[in-house]
C-alpha cells in the first residue's frame, strides 16, 4: 500500500541514552499492530536493536528503521542511538525526518542528550514533540520533568496528556485536549474514567493550553478574550499551527511497558506533527521542493548498511517522484547510471517488498551503487541534494591486526565499516607508519573493533598513536665531507663543502654557490638527493629533518673517479655531522582547536588545557548558553582529550582540530612516539 505526503508522519526518536526510545518504538509497533509481541531491551529482543552488538550491550548503536499505520496515515519511525558515540546515527536519522519526538525518563529528568537532541532539531528546523516515557517505574514524576523542561526549554512545552498521580502511582491518563481521563489495563486497552475532583493543577494546565493555541492566531486570541471555550479541533489545529511555527512543543507522557497513554501519543503524532509537505526542508539553488510525486524522481540517500552476510543496503527519503523497483536512475554525486533493485519497506531487520515508494516516504533498496548522501535523480533532472554534515572523528587510535596478516585486506574491512558510519575516518600515517582508526569515543572504536571481528573475521589491537616529531638546528655550521673508495679499476670520489643554516621553511632547502667549476653542475642533484635522503632521518629520534638551508659552496672531484653515488655519499656524510655540531633540537605538531561546551564549563575547560600546554586564543559566544573556544596545544596532548571534554561537559561539549604549525618541543618533555 502506497502513502501520498500529507498522509505520511516521518519521526526521529531521540533522546539521552536509557530515556527509553528503543521501548517507546516498540511500544508504538505492537499497539498499531505493526508487531505481534512486544519486545524487551533486557532480552535483545526488540525490533529496532538487533545488531548482535547491540543485544550484548543493551544499547541502540545503530540507526533503525520501522514503519506502522495508525488512523490510516503511514508513520516512518527512525530510532537514533542515545548514547554520545554513537550521535552520528542522530544526524542521519534527522535529515530524513520532519519532526523529532524527544524522550525523557519520568525518573531521570532532563539529561544533557535531551538538551543535545532538542538544539539538534530547533537548529535544523524539525518539528518538536516531548515524550516523557517510562511512567509505570518507581519514583518517576512527569509534574517536576514537566517544570524542568519548562525551565531549560522555555515557555513553548505544552502539555497535552498528563497523568493523575496524586496518590503515588499513575491511577490514569488525562487528555487535555478532550479533558477526559483514561485508566489502562494490563493489556494497554483505556477505559474512560471519571474526571479526578477538584484537581486545580489540571485545570491550570488546560487553561496554559488554550492561552498557547490563542496566540497560533488573530481568530483564536479573539475567541480567547472574549471568553469562550476552544472545541476540540480548534485546540488540534492550533496546536498543530503552534509546532509548525516552533511557538509550541506538545509535551506527552506515556509507560512504554504497559502501553498506557501511547494510543494518545499515536493520535499526537497524527494530528499535531506535520507531514513532509508541510515541513519542507529540503531545497535545489535557493528552491524549496514540493513532496509531489507527479515531478521526476529526486531520492537522498541518508544511510547505508553494508553487511557481507545481508549485502548492502541504502535507506532513502525519496523528496520528488517516485522510486520503483526494476528502473534506473542517475546518481547525480557521481553521474553514474544505477539500476534501483529489491525495493523494501523496512520494519528493524525484517523486509517488506514492495514495488513503488512516493515522494515524502522512506524505503530501502537493496544492492544500491551508491552511497551515504548520494542523491538519486531521473535523467531528465539530474540535481544533487546538500550532503548532511556529520560530527568528525575527535578520538585516534592505531590499528592492527592482532596476529599479523594482510593490513590490506585489514583496510578494504574498515572502508566498509565507514561506508555505513560517516563519523568513522581512517588514514594512513606515512611518516609514522601506522593505520589509524578515529571515531567520536572510545566506546565508538570498541564497537567498530569488534564488527571487524563478528563481520570479516578480523581481530584488532589498537594502540596510542605516534606522533610525527620533527628536528631542526639550532646554529650554523660549515661541513667539509670528502668521500674516497679505491678498490682495483675505477674508485669512487666525492668532495663537498656545504654550510648548514636554520631556516622558517618547512623542508629543507638546497642552494650551490660554487665557483671555477669545483664540483661539476652535474653533480649538484645528486649532492641535493643525498642531503634530501639524510634529513628524512634526524640524529634525535630519526624523525624528519626540516628548517634547514643547506648551501654547497665548495669541493672537489677526480674526472675519472667521481660519480653521483660518490657525491651522494659526501652529502650524506656531510649532513650527518651537522647534526652532530649544529645543536639538533625537537619540533612537535601543534594543532589549531574549535571547542564548543556549555558557558559554565568555560573555566574547566580552559584549565585542562593549561595543564596539556595548551592556550585560549579567543572565545565566541554562540547563543544556547554555549561557547565557542579558539584554543592551540601539542598534539601529544590531545590523545584523550575529547573523552575528558565529554566528561567535563556531560557529553554537550565537542571540538575539532586540524594541523596549525610546529613548534619547538620544550626541554624535559616525554617523547610520545
């Protein structure tokens, strides 16, 4: 069965890890019928988490998808991981989605992955909604999550159900909107009960409510002062207008175990979220696309899944057209003609065939040629779609094969890995010789080191990175080299005189100022080749020699015996004993840092940092109560750094750096290499 975009609810569930998204999900399929059991994080049997590393860890790693029907529209529910190393998965989850449905635990209360998660959808222009879960559990309190949210949020949450607790437990659920009150049996069936006596509290909350929808617009502010009640769809439409303006954040509560309230949320979800036509978000050269099915075919490609058991698979929001099985299409990020394969409606890893899918839904095509933020077009109207922009790896380690082997097999695994995870890099250090694996934490790495494991049959060990030092000199020096080998027929001859000199360069630079023809011009590049082959190995730690000047001013040759190997070895030998009298010293990287964190952890921050021999070159207030640092310090510093911002910050900090400049190591200072 196929959905046209108003008829379409495409949602993000995501949260702070453990405020129940996985369980929310679940509870939504099995009440809609999507799903003939509920399933249980505990037990690893939920439809969203079913990678095996997910069932072992009893967290969501990866983003899932899953589709339900509730009141005839088609709801496309994408369940992001909570947990900070694994935020890449929020990124692509979100640009598939109109609006974000915010979880919050009744007994946790606002945690920094829910401030995380709601600036992540304000600042992408979702829509938002507010899912206080977990309700059934001990010492859960919506009322003081509710004054939380009001206090970090501000006046937009509204509340449209909220529970009856006066006497402890949940006794029922009171829709706002209807005022009626709803009690749920062990099944999740409501049954109405009579409205709770004299509760000022609700009232309140209802009374908060129509001011909200009095001011979506000029009509109902009218109809509000003159005191007059809001009918039911008046309050819905408001509502409704109020998310699309971003003036009003519906706030909801349910227990995901028990079902109790999710059939409201559901209803929610419907009715107050918007459809893609009315969240359009998506834009070619300034111009907003229409989710009209009757224009040629436009597909992104938001995520990838690349399994060698299950084959690859590509998610896709298809913005324009319509995505059939059997066609080809032009993927416009590479120009390449592709051929649209398996077509799949998605509910966790169980598939649905399906033939067509229309503009404003998400489906799944299996074998895909392309990749995560490709864009797929009809002939007629080839156009690529912005890339979504992915938090950057921040955390490197070395890698490699635990008992040796092919590192090039190694490489081609980890290039899958990254086809499915864009927050994943790898590089391969030249000067250090090592692969390096970055990622947003350790957890992060840990997770990817083990799928290399379970999915290729590969074992790693991963290792602190080296660092790639550098040597220069302090002082000029002047070198004679002479180099003389006879052993029967011709000898070798090699004389060179060069002066050695420091330098602001980053190589090391070659001059010749000789006179009379003492040393043969062609000679001179092979004078250049021995002291360009010499500085790739310092006398300190072997490092790289740079800074240098190194200027051939005199010598001499044999017209029988000189070669350019014989000059070669001269210019060796001369650079070697510079770096003997020329008071070698140790550069290190020094990177360039933009830090963003929480303006109250500005003064820890700024502490780690001194303590690393790092310094704050400016700060920029960034609105949110967040700030944006400038800051340097050594690389050999930075190892661990974004785990202890994470830290410091409760996960709301995050940074990234590049290469600035070298500087001089100071004296006393550990080699990390």
């Amino acid at each position: 069965m196929t959905f046209t975009a108003d008829k379409i609810r495409n949602i993000l569930l995501a949260g702070h890890g453990g405020s129940g998204k996985t369980a929310l999900a679940e509870a939504m399929l099995f009440k809609s019928g999507a799903t003939e059991r509920m399933g249980n994080t505990n037990e690893g049997s939920t439809v969203s988490d079913f990678d095996p590393e997910e069932i072992r860890r009893k967290i969501s790693i990866n983003t899932s998808l899953a589709a339900t029907v509730w009141q005839d529209t088609r709801i496309n529910i994408i369940d992001a991981p909570g947990q900070f190393d694994f935020i890449g998965g929020m990124y692509e989850g979100i640009r598939a989605a109109e609006s974000v449905v915010i979880t919050v635990n009744g007994k946790d209360g606002v945690c920094p992955g829910t401030i995380k998660a709601y600036n992540l959808a304000a600042g992408q222009n979702k829509a938002r909604m507010l899912a206080v879960t977990c309700m059934e559990v001990e010492n859960s309190d919506f009322y003081k999550v509710h004054t939380q949210l009001k206090t970090v949020f501000g006046p937009s949450v509204c509340p449209i159900v909220v529970p009856y607790d006066k006497n402890g437990p949940v006794e029922a659920y009171i829709n706002l909107l209807t005022m009626k009150a709803y009690k749920y049996d062990s099944k999740g069936v409501p049954t109405e009960v009579p409205m709770p006596a004299s509760e000022n509290r609700i009232a309140g909350l209802r009374a908060s409510m129509a001011e909200a929808v009095a001011e979506t617009n000029e009509e109902f502010m009218e109809k509000f002062f003159s005191g007059e009640d809001f009918t039911h769809d008046e309050l819905v439409k408001g509502i409704h207008d109020g998310v699309a303006s971003g003036a009003i954040t519906p706030l909801v509560c349910c227990a995901n175990d028990t079902l109790s309230g999710v059939d409201m949320l559901l209803d929610a979800v419907v009715s107050m979220l918007p459809s893609p036509n009315e969240r359009k978000l998506e834009s070619l050269d300034g111009v907003t696309l229409d989710y009209d099915e009757n224009k040629p075919l436009k597909a992104f490609v938001f995520k990838t899944v690349a399994d060698p058991f299950v084959g690859k698979i590509s998610m896709l929001k298809i913005v324009q057209g319509k995505l059939t099985a059997g066609v080809s299409a032009v993927n416009a990020t590479t120009g390449e003609t592709v051929r649209i394969g398996k077509l799949l409606k998605l509910t966790g890893k169980k598939q649905e065939e399906i033939s067509e899918a229309l503009a404003g839904d998400i489906a799944a095509v299996t074998k895909l040629e392309a990749s995560t933020n490709d864009t797929l077009c009809a002939p007629e109207a080839v156009a690529a779609l912005a890339p979504t922009e992915f938090p950057q790896a921040c955390y490197f380690r070395a890698v490699n094969l635990a008992g040796g082997g092919d590192e090039g097999k190694l490489s081609g695994a980890i290039r899958r890995l990254l086809e499915e995870d864009p927050t994943l890099k790898y590089v391969h250090n030249h000067e250090t010789h090592q692969r390096m694996i970055g990622g947003l934490g350790d957890q992060h790495l840990d997770v990817a080191a083990a799928k290399l494991k379970s999915k290729f049959g590969m074992e790693v060990k991963m290792s602190e990175p080296k660092i790639a030092y550098r040597e220069a000199i302090r002082k000029p020096v002047t070198i004679e080299s002479k180099y003389k080998k006879q052993s029967g027929g011709h000898g070798q001859y090699g004389h060179v005189k060069i002066e050695f000199e420091p330098y602001d360069g980053d190589e090391l630079m070659f001059c010749e100022k000789v006179f009379g023809g003492a040393v043969p011009k062609n000679f001179f590049p092979a004078v250049e080749k021995g002291l360009q082959e010499a500085a790739e190995h310092g006398s300190i730690g072997g490092f790289q020699v740079v800074r240098l000047k190194a200027t051939l001013i005199d010598g001499s040759y044999h017209p029988v015996d000189s070669s350019e190997m014989a000059f070669k070895t001269a210019a060796s030998m001369a650079f070697k004993d510079c770096m003997k009298e020329a008071q070698p010293y140790l550069l290190e990287p020094v990177d360039s840092l933009k830090i963003l964190l929480p303006d109250d952890k500005q003064g820890d921050v700024m502490s780690v940092l001194s303590k690393r021999r790092g310094s704050v070159l400016g700060m920029n207030s960034v609105g949110g109560g967040m700030t944006e640092l400038l800051a340097e310090a050594p690389e050999a510093e930075l190892g661990d750094f974004a785990l202890t911002l994470r830290q410091i910050t409760q996960g709301l900090g995050e940074f990234t750096s590049e290469f600035a400049r070298y500087d001089m190591l100071p004296p006393g200072t550990e080699i990390k290499s």
